[in-house]
C-alpha cells in the first residue's frame, strides 16, 4: 500500500475524532451495504454476458435532507433516465452525509481499494490524491466523446496531469444572508466595508438579537467566516503559496484575521454553544428570527425560498457579499466549483458499467439540468451560462441578490480545503473549534497549522 493510502487511513481516524457528533444522520437510503454485490456482473474468463442481464451500480450522493431535496429529485429523475437507456441497469442510490462521506467513508473505502461507482467527491485535494493511486476514472475521453469538455467553467480542481478525473456538479460563492425586513424596519442598509458590517452587528446585538447564525459544530461552517477574513486581511493569494512553502499560516495578517474572528466570537456576535450546534440550526436561527445574518454558501438559498422550510420568510431574506476592510477596496470573494461526482477506475473494466457511466454524464451534465438545478434549487451552473441567462433563470429577488453578488466580485479564489492536503485542513478545523471555544490564541494555533503544513509538504503530497 503506498504512502499516501497509508496516510488517508490515519486521517480516517482523526476525522472522525472531529466528526464525532455527526454519527450517522442520514445514511443510507436502505440497508444494503453500499459496496455489496460490486463486481459480481462483471464476466469471467470464458464466460459471456447477455446485455440485458440484470446489473447494479451504486451511486453515492450527500443529497441529505430536507435543505437538499430539490437536488436529490433532480438526481433521482437523472438516474431513472440513465437506467432506462441502459437495458439492465438497476441504480442504487446510497445517501451520506457530505462531512462523514468525505472525510471517514470515503477515505476508507479508497484506502481499501474499493469505492462505489459512482461518489460524491471534492476536486482538490481529493481528486488528485485518488488519481495518483489509479482508483479514479479518467474521464477525459468520455467528456470528449460527448462534447462537453469545453462548457465547464472551470475543471482545473478535478485535473491531475492533464487528465480529467471528475465533473462538478454546481458552482457556488459564500457571503451574507439577512433578513432584509428587519434591515428595512431598523434603517440599516447593506455594509460596504467590515467596520460598517460590525457596527450593524453591535445595532443587532443592542437590539436583543444575535447579530450572526452560526453552527460549529463541523468545523467547515465557522471556517467559511474564516477564510473569508483571512482573504481580506492577507489577500486570497496567500492561500496558493501555503502547499509550496512559499506562504506561512503564521504570517501576522493571518493572525489578524484569525484574531478578528475571535473577537467577533468574544463580543457575542454569535449564540453561545454553537460549537454544539449542527448545520441546519443556523438556518432555523434566521428563519425564526433570532439571528440577523448568516454566512453561507449560495447554495443555501433553497432553504430560504422553499415555503416548507422558511415559512413565512420566503421574500424576506437579501444576500450580500462579506465587504472588503475599507471602502473603495475591491471585492474579493469565495467562488468555485469543487464538489460534484467522481466515477471508480474499476468501472473501466466492464464495459455496461461503464457505459452505464457515460449514460450518467450525458444525462446529468446538460444546459436543461443546469438550468434546472438553478431555477429548482438555486445552485449556479457549472457549465459556461451567460449572466443574463442565469439571470432570466430565476425573477426570485434572493436569486437576483446573489447573481448582483457574481457580478460584483473583483477577484474570486477557492476555498482553503482546495489549496491544501487533508491533514492540514483538519489541524486547521481543529484550530478554530478551539478559538471558538476560547482555548487558544491566534497565534499559537496557527503555529499548530503551520507545523501540519510543513510535515505534509515533507510528504510531497
């Protein structure tokens, strides 16, 4: 077993010291083990195959709950597409939650060798740490032969060594949601800079409310605030230079930023006990009016226009981007298109399972299902779409709020966990779970990231 499959299976275990508290909310969609029956269609030597024979695959998605259902419909109405074209094609869908699934199932499963058919992956780091074990598809020939190669916005994070081994399913930003009715009650107006955004929250704050929703439970929530600051105070380049050594985590505008998100955190900008708080809390702590703003990814307007889950806050919620520290400063923001499906190298062995496969892509990576997957459940495409398409997509006021939020970025970088190998996102998780929970300060805790990060670029990974 090579070094860095040795070093997946270490991080299964300390993820899963992190992730305790996740358990098993919302695993599989039945009871039968994802990986059961793999390889059993596939023909023996001297042995034929009749092509309507029956088969399976499995497909592991993270579309997982109520927030989610809009985009579990549009993959079941894909898989039931792809099973008709294909003739004996049964698809199981095996629902994990995204955390659990990317840093113990996942990891476990590619340790040993044997992932499912189909997953939910993140591009970088993931992708390319998986395609370097041979355990990834190459899907560079199928993306040609459907000619689609060249309509992604970007499939730099899914690239290793000029070959393609993923397709992302959406794209996103992170900023701002807030409740626009109580902004227009209180006379306040959306923040051009940081020190405008805290006296906003100081006005919420005196005015009994809590002025950011926020759960920390998983360490990804809180390190989005994170890693936005840090963007600002240091500039999103600093993040490139991290896995090259040419970039320290223990820079003082980094302590800057990690020490304004302690000090938003100690001025109680945020509900105490959210380091026990799950992801789905912070929304209910906006829909129910006790916190004014939220950061969060754009996916996260779903919620907020789905009468089922926000009620009677449905036309109430604005979104904006984090503002810049002073005014006039260009807008910088998180934008990518990391996460979508990864497809087992196995596959390539069988050839109705990997034809099953191409079946999968030409269904699922369409304009027809970009365009729905933004109409439905306002996830922004992946695929190259003109801005005043997306626009004409969706009349929703929150919708038109986050396409001004695209136009207005002046400069767009990845999310940190892109950038940098998996042991050094989880020092880093372990870091703000710990200034969160007032044990550590800035400085010491970035010492600690800064040591992960040299021992994995001693790695070589």
């Amino acid at each position: 077993m090579k070094k860095s499959l040795v070093l997946l299976l270490s991080l299964v275990f300390i993820a899963s010291a992190i992730l305790a508290g996740c358990g098993n909310s919302g695993n599989k969609t039945n009871n039968t083990p994802a990986n059961e029956g793999q390889g059993t269609t596939n023909s023996g030597a001297g042995e034929s195959t009749a092509k309507d024979d029956p088969f399976e695959i499995t497909i592991r998605h993270t579309q997982v709950g109520e927030s989610k259902k809009f985009r579990l419909a549009l993959l079941e109405d894909v898989v039931k597409q792809t099973e008709a074209a294909v003739p004996g094609l049964t698809i199981k869908l095996d629902a994990v939650d995204s955390e659990v699934n990317r840093k113990e199932k996942l990891r476990g499963e590619m340790a040993a060798g044997k992932p499912p058919e189909v997953f939910d992956v993140f591009g970088s780091p993931d992708a390319a740490l998986y395609a370097k074990e041979g355990l990834m598809l190459d899907l560079t020939p199928i993306i040609e032969e459907l000619g689609i190669k060249d309509k992604f916005t970007t499939l730099d994070p899914f690239t290793h060594e000029g070959k393609v081994y993923g397709l992302p399913i959406g794209g996103s930003i992170e900023g701002y949601f807030y409740n626009k009715e109580y902004f227009e009650q209180k006379g306040l107006t959306v923040p051009k800079t940081l020190s405008e955004l805290e006296q906003i929250a100081e006005k919420i704050k005196a005015d009994g409310k809590i002025p950011f929703a926020q759960s920390s439970k998983d360490a990804w929530i809180p390190l989005m605030t994170t890693n936005n600051l840090w963007s600002y105070y240091a500039g999103p380049e600093i993040t490139y230079g991290f896995k090259t050594g040419k970039t320290k985590w223990t820079d003082d505008s980094m302590i800057q930023a990690i020490a304004k998100h302690k000090e938003w955190v100690e001025k109680g900008y945020y509900k105490k006990g959210e380091l026990g708080f799950e992801y789905a809390d912070m929304r209910n702590q906006i829909i129910t009016g006790e916190a004014m703003m939220m950061m969060d990814g754009s996916w996260a307007n779903s919620v907020f226009r789905d009468p089922e889950q926000a009620g009677d806050m449905v036309g109430k919620i604005g979104y904006f981007s984090m503002p810049p520290v002073n005014a006039g400063d260009p807008v910088v923001v998180m934008q990518d298109a990391n996460n979508g499906y990864g497809f087992s190298n196995a596959v390539s062995e069988d050839p109705r399972k990997l034809e099953a496969v191409k079946q999968f892509i030409k269904n699922m990576w369409t304009e027809e299902m970009q365009l729905r997957g933004l109409k439905e459940d306002g996830v922004l495409p992946a695929m190259k779409m003109d801005l005043e398409q997306m626009k004409t997509a969706s009349d929703d006021p929150l919708m038109q709020d986050i396409f001004k939020g695209v136009s207005e970025i002046s400069t767009s970088f990845p999310a940190f966990d892109a950038l940098v190998q998996a042991e050094v996102n989880t020092a880093l998780s372990m870091g703000i779970q710990q200034i969160i929970g007032g044990e550590i300060e800035p400085a010491k805790m970035l010492e600690n990231v800064q040591a992960a990060q040299e021992a994995a670029n001693a790695t070589g990974e």
